[in-house]
C-alpha cells in the first residue's frame, strides 16, 4: 500500500496545524500505531515551524519565498517527509542520523527557540537537511519504519 500527498502552504503560522492534522488523519485512516503518528506529526510540525520562520529571505523579495511544501509519502513499512522552503538555505546540511551525524547546536535549558532540528532527529529514523540544487531554500526530510495496529485497514503486506 502506497499513500502520498503533496501541499503548498503559505509561509503562515495558520499553515502549520493544517499539515499536521492532514499527516495524522492520514496515519489513523492507513492504520499506523499511535505512538508512531505522534512522533512524526512533532517532527513535521517542528520542520513547517522552521519554514514558516526561516523560509523567506532573500527569495521573499523574488516573490518566491510566500510558501511552502510538505510531502508526505507511506510507502510499504516506511513513512517520509519531506519540507521545501525557498529561502536563504541552511549552513548545516547533511544526514543527522542518530549520534553519529553532524552536530546540532546545544540549546540552553530555558531558550524558546531552536530545538527544532534536534527533535526532529530525535523522534525520525533518518534526517536529511539539505539545499535545493541551483535555487536556494531548504528541504528538510526525514524517514521512520511504520507500526500498525493490528485492525488496520491499509496495513501494508
């Protein structure tokens, strides 16, 4: 079973809880565990906070930095996301998997900012931050094995 959808958000905090009740109403629906929904409808909703904050810049005064968007593919055993925004870029790029990637800057306890990137590699299996090729902006992209209740409707065989 194969489920995938694509939207182009604008770069509007009132974006963000949209995405994410589009990515858990289409977990529940497929059949996938609780825990598993939940963990990555944070990631996803940290990486949409990231591009509505983040993904303007230079590229907004082009006209192409107004929105953004969130791909979600469940695919088999697997589930990827992925968040395209047309700004600046980021300066760290790479894979972010487990302890063993690139560092993500140590936060202070009591900031309210900036701990984003970090739960996303915590709560996803495999984390890719990179630049859109020729264009700018950032896609931020991350992956994690699916459970499934036992009654689910579109368990993957």
């Amino acid at each position: 079973m194969s489920i995938w959808w694509s939207l182009h958000l604008r770069r509007e905090a009132a974006s963000v809880p949209l995405a994410r009740r589009l990515l858990l109403g289409t977990m529940e629906t497929a059949g996938v565990d609780p825990d598993i929904s939940y963990d990555l409808s944070v990631a996803l909703t940290e990486a949409c906070a990231n591009a509505v904050e983040h993904g303007g810049g230079d590229a907004e005064r082009d006209g192409r930095g107004e929105a953004y968007r969130v791909t979600a593919y469940l695919d088999g055993e697997k589930c990827r996301i992925e968040v395209t925004d047309s700004g600046p870029g980021l300066t760290v790029s790479g894979s972010l998997t487990g302890r063993s990637g690139p560092a993500v800057r140590a936060v202070p306890p009591d900031a309210e900012h900036g701990r984003g990137l970090y739960l996303i590699r915590e709560l996803a299996d495999h984390v890719h931050i990179g630049s859109k090729p020729g264009r700018g902006g950032t896609v931020v992209s991350f992956d994690k094995i699916l459970k499934w209740r036992k009654d689910a409707p579109l368990m993957a065989v």
